[in-house]
C-alpha cells in the first residue's frame, strides 16, 4: 500500500470536499470504534490509540480508500487488522468475555443487600454470555457485537463488512440461536439470558 496517500483524489473531487468526506467519516465511527476496541483488548488507552493510529492511516489513503469499491469495509478491515495486531503482539486473545465487566460501575456506592444480589445474579448470566460470544465465528460476532453492544444499524454493519443486510441479519440471527443453546443448555431452569441482555430490535427481520 506504499504510495497509496500520493496518488490523485478521484476525478472532480477537491481538496477540501476530501477533507470534509473524512471528517463526517470520522465523525460518524470514532466512538463506535474506540468502544470496539475496547471490548477486544480490555485496555482504554490502548482502545483509544488503536482508534487514533487508525484514523491517521486512514486520512494519510483517503483518497484511494475512497476508490475502493466499499470505503467503510476497507476502513474496518484496517481497524481489525491493529486489534488482532495489538491482540497477537501480546499472546493475548480477545477480552470480549470479560466484556460484562465494563462499565458496571465499580465506584458506585454499594447498594442494598436485595439489590446487590440481583445485581450478581445479572452479571453472572451476563459472563455467561460475553464468553459464548467470544466463541462465535468472527462474522457472527462482529455482527451482534456490531448492532447489540456498539448501536450501528443493520444497514451500518452490511457496510462494515462488505456485505448485503440480508446477510447480517442471517449473522445475527445464527449468532443468537447459538448462544441461546448454549446459555439454555448451561441454565435450563432460568430460561434464556440471551433474550434479556440482547435487544430484541437487533432482529427486526427473519434471517434468510
């Protein structure tokens, strides 16, 4: 890709329309990608500079990303590529399990009893389902981590990954039977955690 950010912009596209095209891109996935990175390496700062290091990249090939037949799933694909890098680089797989944990509120003061074991009763069934998660296939993982933990849309995600939203609905909807079956086969007496702690919303459609 060496020589990528010297090539021209496309035909009839300036300087600064270019650099209006990137902010918006920029505007619109710098949250959902740092929190991306977040659930994958458990590390904020790291998050944070995955996401930045990113964008720098991106901003330096803007003008052949945008030549790509899908600039958003070219984008991604370098957002993946520094996650599974910073990932392998430190032997460590990804944190999506522990994922419950974040943002739990740990400097919260400490609630009633009552309260505290409902609260560990949700988390217990919530660790069970982080970890299943993190044993999907890629595809149907980033599908539902995408749209259920992240708040990109279908459609947002059919761009993402270079794919139709026929697709991503399948994803999803194979994603959660699996972890369904799982979490059922684990829990049977307690039903089905997979239906409280993922929206329902994220299958509006059957899956084809």
């Amino acid at each position: 890709m060496s020589g990528d950010s010297e090539r021209p912009p496309p035909s009839g596209m300036s300087g600064r329309r270019m650099a209006l095209t990137f902010a918006a891109f920029r505007e619109l996935h710098a949250s959902k990608w740092r929190v991306y990175a977040y659930v994958h390496t458990g590390d904020r700062d790291a998050a944070a500079r995955i996401s930045e290091e990113t964008f720098e990249r991106l901003a330096a090939l803007w003008p052949h990303v945008l030549r790509q037949r899908s600039a958003d799933s070219y984008a991604w694909s370098l957002l993946k590529e520094r996650v599974d890098g910073w990932l392998t680089g430190r032997g460590r797989g990804t944190a999506l399990a522990t994922a419950a944990f974040h943002g739990t509120g740990g400097g919260d003061p400490l609630p009633p009893a009552g309260e505290c074991a409902r609260r560990f009763a949700r988390l217990e069934r919530r660790i069970g389902l982080y970890a299943a998660l993190a044993r999907l296939p890629e595809r149907q993982s980033d599908a539902l981590v995408l749209t259920c933990l992240i708040g990109y849309s279908v459609g947002q995600v059919a761009g993402l990954l270079g794919t139709e939203e026929a697709s991503v609905r399948s994803h999803i909807g194979h994603a959660k039977r699996r972890l369904a079956s799982v979490l059922e086969a684990r829990n049977p007496v307690r039903g089905n955690p997979c239906r409280a702690a993922i929206p329902s919303t994220a299958m509006s459609s059957k899956p084809s």
